[in-house]
C-alpha cells in the first residue's frame, strides 16, 4: 500500500508505454508442474512487446535468495525457479526492449545475483507518506469531491492540521481516498470527525513489519 504499482504506472505514462503486469498467478496458470514452461512463454512474449513497462508484482517467491532457509524448504520445482528466472531477467535486460520493475514487500528474501546492476540496474525504498505528503494528499482529496476549496483547508488551524496528519499515519493514498469519499457522503461534515474516521480505518501497514526489515 506504498504506491509500487502507482509508481509503475507513472513510469508508463511518462514514457507513452504500455503497461503489463506479471503476477504469481501467471507462472501458475498451467500448475505447478508447468512452471517453469510457462515462466519461458511469457518472457518470450515479453521479449517481442514493443515499447512497454512491466511490471512483475510480488514474484518473491521465485527470485529467493538461494542460500536462505526458506529456499531449501521449497518444492524442488520452484527451485529451479531462481536461477531461471536469472537468465530470463538478464536477457530481459540486455535486450532492452522495454523497461521492467519489481516489485516486492521483501526484498531482503530476494536472491543478491538477481539485484546486481546489469539485472536490476536501480533500487528505490518506497515509504508510506510522510506527514506532509499525507496532508497534501487529504488536502487534494477534499477538493476533488468537493468536500471543501482549497482555501478552506488551508485556512484551518495546526493543531487540525495536526490531528488529521496523526490520525492518518500509517495510511496510504487508496486508505486516505476511501475515508475521505465517505466522509463526503455524511450529512454533517467537520474535520473532528474526519480525524476519528481516519485514526479508526484499519491499517494494512505495521511499524514492527518496517522495523524487521532495517534491522535486517
């Protein structure tokens, strides 16, 4: 919920490419026997796309690093997955033909051959918003459905300001865009409320699941 797929999306549109999306279930589509077969369809298919951007979202499960635990416990099929899916990518990227991205929630899992430049040549951190990326966000929400002008936002008080950028913390754009929608839709509206939808809307996104990952 950071904005992986936004982010791939935009690199499209800069661009003027098409966008595809690979996902596991595309690997899967034939069953797990036919994995690997179905891995060479689809780079072959890639490979004759014209100016595209894909997009291979959350495919950690056949890039893991080769020397983890989690690896060794696979079924000896997806095994094979990893070092495959080296060659296919370094093909992918000599070839360039179109640009790709992954993207993963677990990038420490990923094997350390598949992330040296010459296969992914640029790794970018992407964070949940910030406070002050969080209330522009809110801000450009409420007036595009209409819920209030921009100089009424800008005209409130910090500590509303405040209130809503904590009680938006750990919220993404689509969380953030869900709640205001709602929002809107309520006979009466007032910023309060509009802090206590957004502190009680469940969160997809842990402090302890970024922690995990920088210590590592």
């Amino acid at each position: 919920g950071t904005g992986k797929t936004t982010i791939a999306r935009s690199v499209a549109a800069a661009v003027d490419h098409r966008m595809i999306t690979i996902t596991v279930s595309d690997f899967l589509a034939s069953g797990g026997a036919q994995v690997e077969a179905r891995a060479k369809d689809i780079f072959i298919m890639l490979m004759a796309q014209p100016a595209c951007v894909v997009l291979f979202d959350e495919i950690d499960h056949f890039l893991l690093d080769r020397d983890s635990e989690r690896y060794s416990k696979q079924d000896t099929v997806f095994q094979f997955m990893t070092p495959g899916m080296l060659t296919k990518l370094a093909d992918l990227r000599q070839s360039e033909s179109l640009i790709f991205i992954v993207a993963t929630n677990y990038e420490d899992r990923i094997d350390p051959a598949i992330k040296r430049t010459g296969r992914i040549d640029r790794r970018y951190l992407v964070l949940p918003p910030d406070a002050t990326k969080r209330l522009k966000i809110i801000e450009s929400l409420l007036v595009k459905y209409n819920v209030c002008n921009l100089s009424c936002f800008q005209d409130l008080d910090d500590e509303i300001k405040q209130n809503l950028s904590d009680a938006s913390l750990f919220l993404g754009f689509s969380d953030i865009k869900a709640v205001i929608q709602t929002f809107g839709k309520k006979a009466s509206q007032d910023f309060v409320s509009l802090a206590k939808i957004l502190e009680e809307r469940a969160r997809t996104i842990s402090l302890e699941a970024y922690q995990s990952r920088f210590i590592a």
